[in-house]
C-alpha cells in the first residue's frame, strides 16, 4: 500500500503531537503545522526528518499564510488523506459581560476562520482523488454550555455543525468529514485558556482523572481505520469521571 499522508494542524502540543506520534508510528507521512517552530523543528527531527515530516510554521489565523502553506506543499506531501483540524484554543472563564472583546475575536478566528482555510484550501485535492478523510477537532462545549464558556461554547457548536452540513455537499465524493467532541483532557489547553497563571490550569486536573492525550489519538487512529463506507458523524467522549451537569436555575 502507498504511504498515506495526514495534515495534522496544531501539532505542536497536546493531541496535535499525540497524533503526529502515532501516525509516524505506523509509517505515515506527516504535515504538521503551529506557530512554534522549533517545537516544528523537534517532531520533525524525532519522527523521521524531512522525508517523513513536513512542517509549516503558520499562524492559522492569517488566511493567506494557511494557502501558501497548502499551494506550497512539496510534490510528496500534496495529496493529503486525512486533515485533523485540531488547531485550537480557549481563552478566559469568564461571564459574557466582563470577558476580553480581543479573546473572543481570537477564538473566533482560531477555531472557526482558521478550520475554514484548512477545509477549503485541502477539499479540491480530496474531491479529485475521490479520497480523504477531515476529522474535526470538536468539543463537548459545542454540545453543552457551561457557565464562562460562552463563545468558546459557541465555535465549537459551529464546528459541529459545519463538520454536519458539509457532509450534504460531499455525498458522491467519498469524502467523509468526523467531529469528534472530546470532554475534559490534561493538555496545554487550560494553561492557555488561562493566560500561563499554572495555579488555575494546574486545578481543572486536580482530584479527577483527565483524559489523555494519547486517549484522543487513539480515538482519531480508530476513526482513520473504520471502513472506507462508513461515516462517524459525531463522536463524544468524556472521562469516566466526568458527567452533564444539571440545568442551571436562578432563585430569589
Ligand atoms: P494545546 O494547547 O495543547 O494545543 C493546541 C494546539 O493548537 C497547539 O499545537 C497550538 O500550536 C495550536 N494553535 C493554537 N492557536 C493557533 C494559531 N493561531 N495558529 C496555529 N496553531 C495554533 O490544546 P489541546 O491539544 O487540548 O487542543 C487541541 C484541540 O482540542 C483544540 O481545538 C481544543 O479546543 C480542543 N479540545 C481540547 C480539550 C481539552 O480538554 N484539552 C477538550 C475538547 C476539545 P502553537 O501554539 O504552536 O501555534
Ligand atoms: C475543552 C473541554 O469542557 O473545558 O473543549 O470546554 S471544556
């Protein structure tokens, strides 16, 4: 069989190198993408050189940016199989009315605009060969709000929803597009959301077992080996220690 190849976008923490790590492992080529470059640089080094691994050093946010990188893909790397759109982020907890205008912008930008180019730029290529595979980086936060998650909530309920209603405009194409919706995992992810105060980050973890990293890559290797007929359209997963919580209720 020919070696695929997967794009993986925010690979430079979290599921994004969990995911490179597994997919090298079973031979793939890797495109990885993120703004740090010389993390870029050390997957690169460690999962195989530049003949497995081809990074781009990218802020997803800059359209232009993000279609350079897919226009100057090299030869070896342009027919992309599987997209994981995981660049992402969360910004601040806090209500709608006292949060940073600028950290709901970037949210916007990063997990919606962002997912956007990465789609529209790799769809022709996938439409031609009549092959490919995008797995959505979505969230249970698109599911279930949840008090200061108010627009980080919200783009993930587009990414839902967009990862639902393009699959109406590729029936034919064998294209097939997943959202998986991961609950409450031990990444960077809080230390951002938290602007690197640790305290905070550090507590979404403590006392309950987080899911892992690895538990997310293992699921997005699952989802790539289903058969080639059948579409996960959504998959939630949460730790065991983790639930729905109850509707929230104001009381005099
Ligand atoms: P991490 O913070 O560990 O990883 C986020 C990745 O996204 C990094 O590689 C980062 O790269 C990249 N990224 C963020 N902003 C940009 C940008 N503007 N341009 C390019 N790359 C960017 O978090 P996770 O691994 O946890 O998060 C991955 C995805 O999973 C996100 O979409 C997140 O919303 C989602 N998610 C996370 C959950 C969790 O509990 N951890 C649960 C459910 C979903 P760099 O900084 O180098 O640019
Ligand atoms: C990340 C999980 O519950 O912090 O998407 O929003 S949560």
């Amino acid at each position: 069989m020919t070696q695929q190849t997967v794009m993986i976008t925010g690979a430079t923490s979290g599921f994004g190198e969990a995911c490179a790590k597994l997919f090298a492992k079973h031979g793939w080529k890797l495109i990885l993408t993120g703004r740090r470059q010389e993390r870029l640089n050390n997957l690169q080094q460690q999962l195989g050189g530049a003949e497995h691994v081809h990074t781009c050093c990218f802020d997803i946010t800059d359209r232009d940016a993000v279609e350079r990188a897919f226009t100057d893909l090299p030869a070896r790397f342009s027919a992309i199989d599987v997209l994981v759109n995981n660049a992402g982020l969360a910004l601040g907890l806090e209500p709608a009315y006292e949060t940073q205008l600028d950290d709901w912008e970037k949210m916007v930008d990063t997990n919606i605009k962002g997912l956007l180019y990465c789609t529209r730029s790799v769809l022709p290529n996938m439409i031609n060969r009549k092959a490919g595979y995008i797995i959505n980086i979505g969230s249970v936060a698109g599911n279930w709000p949840y008090p200061g998650g108010n627009v980080y909530c919200a783009t993930k309920a587009f990414v839902r929803q967009f990862s639902l209603a393009i699959r109406a405009d590729l029936l034919g194409t064998n294209v097939r597009v997943s959202n998986l919706e991961p609950g409450n995992a031990e990444t960077e992810f809080s230390k951002v959301r938290f602007k690197d105060d640790d305290d905070k980050a550090d507590k979404v973890y403590q006392g309950t077992i987080a899911l892992s990293a690895t538990d997310i890559a293992d699921t997005v290797w699952w989802l790539v080996n289903t058969p080639a007929h059948v579409n996960v359209t959504t998959l939630e997963l949460m730790p065991t220690q983790q639930a729905n919580g109850p509707m929230a209720f104001y009381r005099e």
